[in-house]
C-alpha cells in the first residue's frame, strides 16, 4: 500500500480531530463493557498498582473507572497532525490511471 496524498490529508485530519477530542474533553469514564476490557488488558499484561504511568491515565473510583489522559496530548496530536496535513498540502495530486 502506498501512501499518497490524499492518504497523508486523512491521517493528518484524524490526528487533528483527535487532538481536538483530547483538549476539550478532560475525563473519559467507562461503561461496564469497558471496565471488563481494562480488567482483561490488566490481567494479561499484569499492569502493577502502583504504577506511576498507569496510575496518570487511570483514576481508580468506588465504581467507574475514570481515564485521564495527560494535558499535552492534546497538544501533541493537534502538532503532529497539522505537520502531515501541510505536507500532504505540498505533496503532488494523484496521478489517473
């Protein structure tokens, strides 16, 4: 699969609306179907309580648990996002067959 222009445009767009997402929604709490996938992803991986990097996207609640994903990912994803939108912008259109 080759990447072209247009697949750098959409990659860059999703990265931007995905940065979007990160900076105006601060907390994500999960339902039951996803508290059962995390406790699965824990178990497997053997994730320790005491974590410090588990410990920064999870918040651990009486019943839901609440992710919360660091302040500057939001960043980071709107930066990376917008580098590939431009450059699919100076990229050449496809050529037609």
């Amino acid at each position: 699969m080759e990447f072209n222009r247009n697949r750098y445009f959409m990659f860059g767009v999703l990265l931007l609306l995905l940065g979007l997402q990160f900076r105006v929604v601060h907390s994500f709490v999960l339902n039951d179907v996803g508290e059962k996938a995390l406790a699965k992803i824990a178990t497997e991986t053997q994730l320790v309580s005491g974590d410090p990097s588990s410990d920064m996207y999870m918040e651990k609640g009486p019943k839901k648990k609440m992710i919360q994903p660091p302040h500057w990912l939001g960043w980071i994803l709107l930066t990376v996002g917008g580098v590939i939108f431009l450059h699919a912008m100076i990229l050449p259109p496809p050529t037609k067959p």
